[in-house]
C-alpha cells in the first residue's frame, strides 16, 4: 500500500480517495480543474511584497518583517515548506531581532492559492508560535479557505512525489 506521508493525519476513507485517485491518474486532473492558474509572484522582491500586503490587511500591529525570500533549502521532506526566524544581532549596546520568513522553492511554480496559504501560516506565527486552536483561528481569518487550501496542498506534494518516483523507474 502506498504511503500518504503528507496525509498520514487525515482519516483512512480520505486517504483511500486520494490512492483511488492516484491509481487511476486522475490527481493531476482534480488539481488542474481546482487550481487551473499560477501565479506571478516569482522575485524575493515580489514575495517580500506580496507578504507585506497581506500583513498589512490582517496584522497591522505584528512586528514588521525584514526579509522575505524563496529557499531553494528548504526541505519539503522534513515538513518545511515555509520558515519563520528572529534573528538576534547585537548592534552597539542594542539588541535587535530581525524576522524573516523563507518560503520554500517550490511554490514559484504552484498556484496562487497555495503561495497564499503557505504566507498566510508563516504570517499568523508572528502571533502565535504553536500549532494550536488560536493560530489555525487565525489562518482562517486571514484565509477563509486555509484548511481546504492545505488539505489541497498536501494532494498535491503526494502527486509531486508520485512523479518522481515514476520518473525515477
């Protein structure tokens, strides 16, 4: 039986629907007819501005964020699609904290609603730094779509790491 590792906490008859799927090649087309465009934000000038908008429209009183960029680092294997860091430096007899946030390569080439979700989660770690009731809470403010968005993003790193496989053979 295949492993869903990015599903491995959904309930068994949503993992059957996505291995049915999957054994029928039918994923790729779910995702395109859901997810038909891609979107535009390709440049860490781009990402960084597209973040500072939405932070802007849902957390004006969150700290400010120094950097935003694509990480071609970041690895999707260890569960990190996106980052978020202070970094403490010491500057005369000051000590400042600079955030940043790194988004993982591979959401250069999704679409938009996945680009979103992924900021939107690292954005509500500015508020709260746990996984716990009040963060999600918060995703679903600043995106009414978030658990559907993830949901679908984990279909389609499934579907990525299929291809791969297959391609490896």
């Amino acid at each position: 039986m295949l492993e869903l590792k990015y599903l491995a906490a959904y309930s068994a008859d949503l993992q059957a629907q996505v291995r049915n799927m999957l054994a029928q090649d039918k994923l790729a087309v779910y995702l395109q007819q859901r997810y038909p465009e891609r979107h535009s934000v390709q440049s860490d000038k781009a990402l960084y501005q597209f973040t500072t908008d939405l932070k802007q429209q849902y957390l004006r009183n969150s700290p400010n964020i120094d950097k935003v960029l694509y990480d071609s680092k970041l690895d999707v294997l260890r569960h990190a699609l996106g980052l978020h860091t202070a970094i403490s430096r010491v500057q005369g007899n000051k000590l400042t904290a600079k955030k940043e946030i790194r988004i993982a390569s591979l959401f250069r080439d999704t679409p938009p609603e996945f680009l979103q979700m992924i900021v939107v989660h690292e954005l509500a770690h500015l508020r709260e730094k746990d996984h716990n009731k009040a963060f999600y809470k918060l995703c679903q403010h600043m995106l009414p779509a978030y658990h559907q968005y993830e949901f679908d993003l984990r279909i389609y790193l499934t579907w990525r790491d299929t291809q791969a496989k297959r391609a490896a053979q």
